[in-house]
C-alpha cells in the first residue's frame, strides 16, 4: 500500500500569476481535466527534457498568489531538485511551463547558468 500512496497527488503551494492561473483553469475545463493535471503532466514533460529551455522572468508588474496544485510525491521530489539545480522556485519553473502551454507572454529572457 506504501507505493500506492507515492502515486496519489498531494496538495502543494505555488505562487502563480492570476493570468497564468485563470488561463490554466479555463484551459482544464476545454480539456477536461483538472489545472493540477495541467500542472503535473507539464513539470513530468519538463523534468524529463535532457536540454532545458532558456530561463524567462515573468512580465514585469504581475503579482503572484498562493494556489493549490496536486502533484504526486515522485513529480514533486523531482520538481524540488530541478529548482535547486536552477536556483529558482518550482512556482517560477511551473508559470514559465504554464505560459508557454498557454501561449501567454513568457516574459523577458534570463542568461542561463553556465554549467558546472
């Protein structure tokens, strides 16, 4: 039963944009699905890449809120050390996925990291 429960989303807070969040929520419902399958099948599809795209900042201006995201245990524990990798938050990787599945403006470009 313990495997069982690594496979179960758990409840996460993030800090998303309302445009990003409102767009995700109406995409959820066109795809019916929910925003936290949203959420999860783009961090695995992310997680998953060999070559990372470049980094962006979000529009300048845009204030962020506390959401909820359901995120199995594996996806999360994943999630938590790309952003150690990356030197950002798993809110910042997630609403730079989110606005480039949503086609929303990604922002201003960011120099990535050089590699160690």
């Amino acid at each position: 039963m313990g495997d069982d429960l690594q496979f179960k989303p758990v409840q996460h807070s993030v800090k998303l944009t309302d445009e990003a969040w409102a767009a995700t929520l109406e995409r959820a419902e066109l795809e019916s699905t929910t925003a936290s399958e949203i959420c999860e099948r783009l961090l695995k599809h992310y997680l998953a890449l060999e070559e990372k795209p470049s980094r962006y900042l979000p529009p300048s201006g845009v204030t962020r809120r506390k959401r909820s995201v359901y995120v199995t245990r594996p996806v999360w524990a994943a999630a938590r050390a790309q952003k150690v990798q990356e030197q950002r938050s798993v809110s910042a990787i997630l609403e730079q996925l989110l606005r480039g599945y949503l086609g929303l403006d990604l922002g201003r470009p960011v120099d990535k990291a050089p590699d160690r």
